[in-house]
C-alpha cells in the first residue's frame, strides 16, 4: 500500500513538471507569434513600458488584452490538455 502511495506521489510529480514545461513552451510560441502578428500589422513593436509617453493609451491597452488574452488561454489550454494525457496514462496503467 505505502509503495503504491508513494509510486503514484512521484507521477503526481512528474505529472506536474511536464506540464509546466509544456505549459512554457506553448506560452513562449504563441508569445512570439502574436509579437510577430502585431509588429507585422502595426509596423512597430509591441510596447513594453507602458509608462513610455512615446506609447499612447489604446496602443498599450490594445496590446495588453491580446497578449494577456492570448497568453492565458493558451496557459488554460496546455494544462487541461497535459492534465487529460496524465489521467489517459494513469487509466491505461502506465
């Protein structure tokens, strides 16, 4: 009993690691593709200090819903989609 605790403790673990790791990975790509996507329609890079006065308000609002939007729905998607492959794994005996 205590082995089974302990075995199912360390692919809890495991479990955890690899969806944060994938979890990053997946953040990063869509972080660069919608920093991609922006510089290509406005011409310019997002902005990154948005207490620059160089910088107006609804380019900085307009930048911060999509990338916040984006970047969280992607954080959403990763984990349910890890946490979908631990339960299939952990249902097949692996």
């Amino acid at each position: 009993m205590a082995k089974l605790a302990k075995k199912k403790k360390s692919g809890d673990q495991k479990g955890a690691l690899i969806g944060a790791i994938a979890t990053a990975a997946a953040v990063w790509v869509v972080r660069k593709a919608i920093t991609a996507a922006w510089t290509r329609t406005t011409g310019k890079v997002p902005p990154t200090d948005p207490s620059d006065p160089k910088v107006g308000v609804v380019e900085a609002l307009g930048w911060a819903v999509i990338a916040g939007a984006s970047i969280e729905a992607t954080r959403l998607c990763a984990a349910r989609a890890t946490t979908r492959r631990a339960r299939a794994a952990g249902d097949s005996g692996e």
